[in-house]
C-alpha cells in the first residue's frame, strides 16, 4: 500500500514549496545528510502478502459465485469480480464512504468483532430496479434510502452472506449474520480508528449500473484464523473439501427411509406353450440346487448373495457375501 501523508507533512511540504525549498519534486537534503526518513510504526503493516494473497483468492472465490447468485436472483447478467485487496486504517475507510450509502454491519461467528459489507446507492438501487421489474439503471437525484429499500435489500443481503460463508469454508467454518444496516458511516464505528483492517474492493456491473461494493475486515477479527491465512491451509482446504463431517440431520434422513428387499432363485427360462399348459399340481424345476445362494435385490438391484434356511417354520436367508457394483453379473 502507497504511503499516506499526514496532515503535519502535507503542511511541511505546501511550507517548502512557498519557499521555494522544492527543486524538481525532491527535498532538497544538506551535504553530507544520510538519505533516511522517519518511520512511523503505527503504519506497519498487519497483514503479511502471503495473506493478503489468500484473501485475493477467497474473495475471487466469492464474487464468482456471487455473480451466478445476482445473476439467477435480478434475471440479468450480473458481473462481479474483484478490484483490489489492500490494508488500511479502519478510520480512513470510514471517513472515504460517500453518502447515502448502504453499509450491512455482520457478525462472522465464531470470530469477534463486527465485519462491513458497503454498496453503493447506485448498486443498491439498480438491485431494487431489476428487482421491481425494471431496468438497473440509476440515473436520479442522490436520495436517502426508505423502508422498503431496506426490506428489500436484507433479502439479498442474505444471499450475499450464504455465499460469503461458502466461500469461507476452505480456510475456517464462519456463519456470518447481519446485524443492522446503516446509511451513515458515523454509526458504523465498530472497531478503533487506527485499526488495520482488509478492504475488499469489488467491481459491478449490473445493465447500465457499474460501481463498487466493498467489505472491510478488521485484523482483530481476523487474528483467531490468521496462521490459516496462507496458501499451505488453502491447499490442504483444498484437499480436505471432500472429507466432511456427517450430517446428522442428512443421517437421520437415510436412516428411516423405508426400502424394499426381494430374495430370488436363479432365472429359468420356459416357453410360453409350456406356461401355458400348465395346471395345478404340475412341478416347475428351476435347476437352482440347495447349496447354490439366493440373490437378495434392494430396490431391483442385486446387493447381496444368501443362503437358504428355516427359522421355526419360517423360511429365511442368511447373508453370505456383498455384491459390489463391479462384481453384478
């Protein structure tokens, strides 16, 4: 991130230049001067690249299926795609939010602290507009949002924020959750001013309407997961996707459903004639010996070999051996 300039330098270097102290854009230094400059450590950086990398991704992972999302939810097309992955100050994000805007204040559990998700009223309304039956195209006069823009916007805020925890899931479970929203960045003091925080800017293009969301990520927030910010735990992520726990709801489910089980002899081919003149009393011989298993079908698939027995007069197989699926004849 480029160097930002306080309030004392600025004023040193407009001094410098009414002096006439500034010679081609350089300070001019005595003879002899080493050529250093203080370090403020109030400016050092939080966030390693290798981390700042890792979010990129996550976050590339994110506006691709949310672009998908927009894009069934509005009817449109819809694309999202990231800007820019920098640290800032928490309070010099706060105080570049235009107004109105739309800022969405969500709690990521189990973390703590308070993430911010912000649209701009352009995108904000160009939702609303596609969601209405129109057009995203947004055009008027800067206004404040109603009630109903907000009733609205929670419902793709959630969408928003299932996608959000989706694309999460690699590097830590976060069941994000929104809390309020605001049109004022004066309410949305959630963490100190000279916080490092992670601003996530992305691009939009919904129709006519092309601006920028962005979400800010305290490094507070971030510190309990911050040594899995790193390409080794995306990739080993990565690797574990596919080795989730049980559903236990999912289990449940299986558990109870009802199937049916069908135990047959060999098949045994007759002509239709002979089937035909049959009556009772006549024997049908189905060359299936006593010691040769039964089939035992699920659902018309053959899964199990058997063997035939007697339990108190009642007749009954015994399982011998799976069938699996490469072994069905």
């Amino acid at each position: 991130m480029s160097n930002v300039l306080s309030q004392s330098e600025i004023d040193a270097l407009l001094n410098s230049l009414n002096l006439g102290d500034i010679d081609d854009g350089a300070v001019k230094r005595k003879e002899g001067e080493p050529d250093v400059r203080p370090y403020d450590f109030r400016t050092a950086n939080k966030f390693s690249k290798d981390q700042i990398r890792t979010l990129r991704t996550i976050f590339d992972n994110f506006t691709s299926v949310l672009s998908t999302r927009l894009t069934g939810l509005l009817r449109t097309m819809c694309q999202v795609s990231v800007a820019s992955v920098e640290e800032r100050l928490f309070g010099e994000f706060n105080n570049s939010i235009p107004e109105p805007t739309m800022i969405a204040v969500i709690t990521a559990s189990p973390l703590k602290g308070n993430v911010l998700y912000q649209m701009s009223s352009s995108v904000v309304y160009g939702i609303i507009g596609r969601l209405f039956g129109g057009e995203a195209d947004y055009s008027g006069e800067i206004k404040s949002f109603s009630e109903i823009d907000f009733a609205v916007m929670r419902n793709v805020l959630y969408e928003c924020l299932d996608v959000f925890d989706t694309a999460w899931e690699k590097v830590a479970v976060l069941h994000a959750k929104l809390e309020r929203i605001e049109t004022s960045p004066q309410f949305t003091q959630v963490t100190a001013a000279n916080e490092p925080s992670a601003i996530i800017t992305m691009n939009v293009h919904i129709d006519n309407v092309e601006d920028l969301m962005t979400i800010c990520i305290p490094h507070v927030l971030l510190q309990p997961i911050a040594k899995k910010l790193n390409s080794i735990a995306w990739t080993i992520g990565e690797n574990r996707s596919g080795d989730q726990e049980p559903n236990p709801v999912l289990e449940s489910y299986v558990f109870s459903t009802v199937v049916n089980l069908k135990a047959r002899l060999k098949s045994e081919r007759v002509q239709m004639s002979d089937l035909l003149a049959m009556k009772v009393g006549d024997v049908l011989c189905t060359h299936h010996r006593i010691k040769d298993p039964v089939f035992v079908d699920v659902e018309d698939i053959c899964k199990f070999r058997a063997v035939l027995g007697v339990d108190h007069q009642d007749r009954v197989v015994q399982i011998a051996k799976i069938i699996k699926e490469q072994d069905i004849e």
